[in-house]
C-alpha cells in the first residue's frame, strides 16, 4: 500500500484523531511536521530485533511470552488499545450472572516484569513496505509484525445497526456484555431472539450456549420467555455439535431457525428482517453481527477480509516479516481463545526461527472447548488438525457435569498460562 493512500485512510481511523485533516493537508499531501502526533516515533528506531505484536487478546499474549523465551535479547513491543485483559469466553458467564468480570480480568503488568513493553494505543494503519505501524500516540517502526487483533463486528453489514447501536447488546465485546446483563436483568418476559452470523465467527457455540444459559436463567426467576434461535447457517455450530445442540434445543424448548440470515434491525418496532423477507418480533434480542478483521488488513494489501497466511507458520504470504494469527487470520482453524493461544505460541516459535534463534518445531494446532449447556453441564467437542492445517479428527461428546467442572479448569488453566495467575 502507497503511504500517501494509507496516510488518507489512517485519518479517519484512528479513535481520537477522527478527521483526516489531522493528518493531510489541504493539498492532500502529508504533512512533515515532525512535531506532528501521526509522525512522532513512539519509540526509538530499533537497536537490534525489535518486534511489534498489535493485539494484547489471547493470540498477542501467548506469542510474546514464548517469543520471550526463545528469543531473550529481543525487544518485544505489545501495542494494545485497552487498559487491561478481559477473557472473552468469561463474557457468556457474567452476561447471566454466573461470574464476576474481576474474576476474568488480568493486568498486563506479568509482561512488563519480563522486559516484554506494553504500550495502550490504538493502531490506525500499518505501512508493511517502511516496516512501519502507525498508531494514535504516533508511529514505530518494527523488524518482525504479529497482528493478532481479533475480530471487528461488522455492523455496517446490518441495517440500521451501524447508526442505531443501542437497538442490540451481545457477548462478542465487552461493552455489549456488561448492557446485555442489564438488559437481562431487567427483562420481565416475552419473545428473545438471539441471532446468529454466518460461519466463520468467533466462539462458534457462544451464540448457543447463550440461548440455553437464558432459558434456565429465566426459568429460575420466574420469567416467561419464549426463546428463538435465528441462525444464518443450515445447522447449529460447529458442525460436529450440530445434532446435539438440536436435541438439547428440543428438550428446551428453544425455538430453531437454520438459513436465517438476519439483515436488519428495526429497533422502534423491536423486529428482526431476514434475507428472505420475513420479520421476527422480539422484546429482547442479542444479534451477533457478522465476524470481520479489522479493516487495517486489508487496507495495508495484507488480505480481505482475514489475513492471508501459511497455516503453519502462520507468516503473511506478501511479507516475510509479518505473521498474523488468531481471529484475524485466514486459516482452518476455529476461531476461539484456545486455538488462538497456540496459534499464538506456534507463530513465535516460527518467528524466532526466521529472526535466527534455535527453536523447536511446535506441535500441530487442535482445539478444546466445553460448550455449555446449564449452569451444571456442558458439552465436549475436541478437534486436530495436521500440521499444515488440514482437519485430521474430531470428537463431541453429550453434557455431563464432569464437563462444566472441565470448563472452569480450561479457561483458568489457559488465564494461568498467559498471566501467571
């Protein structure tokens, strides 16, 4: 990407410097004041390796901590927008009450006390061809990129969504979550429809557990509630837990509607409009709007709309000093906390090798996760994939309450793992 075609687009991207006039000039020439906030290197110009990681989520964290050890003379540079780290497969639990959000929070002061530089700000656009990032505190340049940002909710894509935002709440983000618990809090019966984007999603049996932890949450107050489940794929994710979500739907009495995509939200008459025409009324509705990475990605020609990279080492095909991993990459493994973290952890073995450190090949990615079913049960579904991303096995398993136990060891176990604690 040209810089005076990125410097355009950075402008009007960057939260807190919102017209590009902080940055163009009349002419439409950047400006070369040195004095200027977009120009200002946050940091010296790099001594030796220097590596820029955008996004401290689980992918972020888990790269710089095994970057960190395989490479202990590098100077690692997190560049991170929020103040602290919250889990996001935390967010479902404090949405319906059964966990404090202190509870799954961690500072990013663990990383700081391994020399690894934290720095809040948000990045605005990358110039992959100057080895550059630009961010709201100014620029700094890199040797080696991890861009491990997660997932944008694409509004934009749902009508009315985008100007009207107080119309919807979900778990995908963290301020949604925290209205969302009010909100259902607050509920005192009716029609709730929780809506599903189309493959691939982060998290992809959130949306389902948030429909049966809603049902027996209701149910326990004393609340009527008839629950929907509109979702824009042909059957409940993913697919190896596709029947027993069904069953679990039946048993419920959960309403289900596969090959409902949802395109609007008409927020004043409380009513969701689907690609074939139909509206679903509601009282309550948590609408999970289509998964994207951040648009920075493809503005840089780094790929449209996830990251184009090999699945195995995880580098940009465009740019040899660039990797990307997580929610934001293009690659065939579930978008989830924990593929991310091993995506994370494999890519700075891959990058510490490119950078000329000895470091071992690490193990194939796979996944674990315990989907919830109640507050006492979850699911099991496990998958492997080989070593260049190719899908080798998979195993579900019915709700026990073994499971729900596992669960709570998961999330605290992969918390452990990036932060200590």
């Amino acid at each position: 990407m040209k810089r005076r075609d990125a410097l355009k687009t950075i402008g009007g991207t960057i939260a807190g410097l919102t017209v590009a006039e902080k940055f163009i000039g009349n002419t439409g020439q950047a400006f070369a004041d040195d004095k200027s906030k977009f120009h200002k290197e946050i940091l010296p110009a790099p001594g030796g390796k220097r590596v820029v990681i955008i996004g401290g989520g689980f992918s972020g964290v888990s790269f710089a901590n095994t970057l960190r050890e395989l490479a202990p003379d590098a100077e690692i540079v997190l560049l991170e927008k929020y103040p602290f780290f919250v889990s996001g497969p935390s967010h479902i639990d404090y949405s319906v009450g059964m966990k404090r959000l202190e509870d799954a929070t961690r500072s990013y002061y663990s990383l700081r006390e391994k020399g690894i530089k934290v720095i809040k700000t948000e990045v605005g656009g990358i110039l992959p061809e100057e080895n550059k990032v630009i961010a709201s505190k100014g620029s700094i340049t890199y040797n080696y990129l991890l861009i491990s940002t997660g997932i944008r909710m694409a509004e934009e894509e749902i009508l009315q969504l985008s100007e009207n935002p107080a119309y919807n709440a979900h778990t995908w983000e963290l301020e949604g979550t925290i209205e969302l618990r009010r909100r259902i809090e607050n509920f005192k019966g009716g029609k709730v429809v929780v809506s599903v984007p189309s493959a691939p999603f982060k998290c992809p049996p959130g949306p389902y557990e948030t429909a049966c932890l809603l049902d027996e949450f209701f149910r326990k107050k004393g609340v009527t509630a008839d629950i929907s489940v509109v979702d824009s794929n042909d059957k409940p994710q993913p697919p190896p837990l596709a029947q027993k979500w069904l069953t679990v739907f039946e048993k419920k009495n959960i309403k289900y509607m596969p090959n409902n995509k949802v395109v609007e939200i008409d927020g004043a008459n409380k009513q969701l409009i689907t690609d074939k025409g139909d509206k679903i009324g509601y009282d309550l509705v948590t609408l999970i709007p289509p998964n994207k990475a951040s648009t920075i990605i493809k503005e840089s020609g780094l790929g449209d709309p996830f990251a184009d990279v090999d699945p195995t080492t995880f580098k940009s095909k465009k740019f040899g000093n660039i990797f990307a991993t997580g929610d934001c990459a293009k690659v065939p493994y579930t978008k989830s906390a924990y593929t991310a973290m091993y995506q994370g952890k494999n890519a700075a073995h891959y990058a510490a090798m490119a950078m000329g450190y000895s470091a071992k090949e690490p193990a194939p990615i796979h996944n674990i996760c315990y989907p919830y079913t109640s507050s006492a049960e979850s699911m099991l579904i496990r998958a492997d994939w080989e070593k260049d991303g190719k899908l080798a096995k998979t195993a579900a398993d019915d709700p026990k309450t073994d499971y729900r136990d596992s669960r709570t060891a998961w999330e605290s176990t992969l918390l452990k793992s990036l932060f200590g604690s």
